[in-house]
C-alpha cells in the first residue's frame, strides 16, 4: 500500500495490551496494518478483543501499513453460545441368547457387578459370628474404583486389606466412610489379603 487510506473499515485481528500492538485486517480485503497503542490514547479507556470494528485511518511506512488515527470503535459482536451437546446413547446389544440349563441368559452388553466372590462364598461364611471376626479401620474407599482397603486393628504390617462394592451388598451397605470401623472376614489371595465379609463394627 503506498497511499493514504482516510475513514477505513478495520477488523481487529488481534491486539495484545500488555504489549502494546496488534495488527487489523482491511474490511475491503486489500490487507493488514500494524496497530500501535499510542493511536488509541486519545480514547481513553478502550478495550480491542478479535473481531471488534475500527474506522480509522492508515498509512503506509518502511514496515508496512500501519494505523495513524482511530475514528470510532465498535465492538465485537459476542458470540453466539454454543448448543448443549445431548448425550450419547449408549449401544447396548439386546440380542436374544438361548437360555442355558433352563435360566434365561442375560442379554449381551448389559453390565453388571462382578460376581465371582459371591458365588465362592460358602454359607458357612455368612453364619460366622461377630466375636469370631477381624476388626479394623476402613483406610479409604474410592467411589470411581469402588474398591478400597481396611487396616486391621491387630496387623501392623500397613498391607491393609482388599475390598470392593460387592462385598459391601452382600451386607447391605453401598459405600464406608474413610476411617470408619468394620468388621470383616478375610483369606490370603495372590496379590495380598481380600476380604470375603465387611460389616459396620
């Protein structure tokens, strides 16, 4: 650009306060100009975001076009809020299953709570006595796991014993507190002692 541009419409395509420059872009599609703060002082208190609206005048210099008076500012249009996106449906597949040994099956891709402990335990277990059972503290439980680990009062080892939400229902509970007393039955596994039982002391 090698003239004098006078009332131009400018957008602004960025501005950085804290530095003090940013650039416009020509509304007639002819190009950019350099905008310095020292043009907006004569405003007063004005904030340039993206997209707000300058008429002003440019002129050319050794660097390129640059912004030498702003006329008037508008600004930018907010945008429009974005819709809330629904969510997804979740698939699941309801395909008839043959019933196995006279028992319907459970339809494919509905989930459901492990049940390998609860099909282990012997009913011996559940007739235990309280007096015949491990107390301990519930060191913590973690809701996204569902899992969490006890400390039993007469262990000093810091192992702590495993639990998770199955064992819990199988007392009626649905979660514990951190730190809350229980007690629990438990076996030695590979991975360190699990607990069978978990009760409210």
């Amino acid at each position: 650009m090698n003239d004098e541009l006078k009332n131009v419409t400018a957008t602004v395509k960025w501005y950085k306060a804290d530095k003090g420059f940013g650039f416009i872009r020509l509304s007639d599609g002819s190009g950019e100009a350099f905008l310095h703060s020292k043009v907006l002082a004569p405003l007063g208190e004005v904030t340039l975001t993206e997209g707000t609206i300058l008429v002003c005048d440019v002129v050319p210099s050794p660097k390129g076009p640059q912004v030498a008076a702003i006329h008037s500012v508008t600004p930018a249009a907010p945008a429009e809020p974005k819709p809330p996106r629904e969510p997804k449906a979740r698939r699941t597949r309801t395909a008839a299953v043959p019933p196995v040994d006279g028992k319907p099956a459970k339809p494919q891709g509905v989930r459901e709570v492990p049940q390998r402990r609860v099909e282990r335990l012997p009913a011996a277990l559940m007739a235990i006595s309280p007096d015949d059972m491990t107390y301990g503290t519930v060191r913590w439980y973690n809701l996204d796991s569902q899992s969490g680990l006890i400390d039993p009062w007469n262990d000093e080892t810091g192992i702590g014993v495993y639990f998770d939400r199955t064992i819990l229902r199988q007392s009626g509970l649905d979660i514990v507190a951190d730190g809350e007393d229980v007690r629990f039955v438990a076996e030695q596994g590979d991975s360190g002692p699990f607990a069978l039982r978990v009760e409210l002391a």
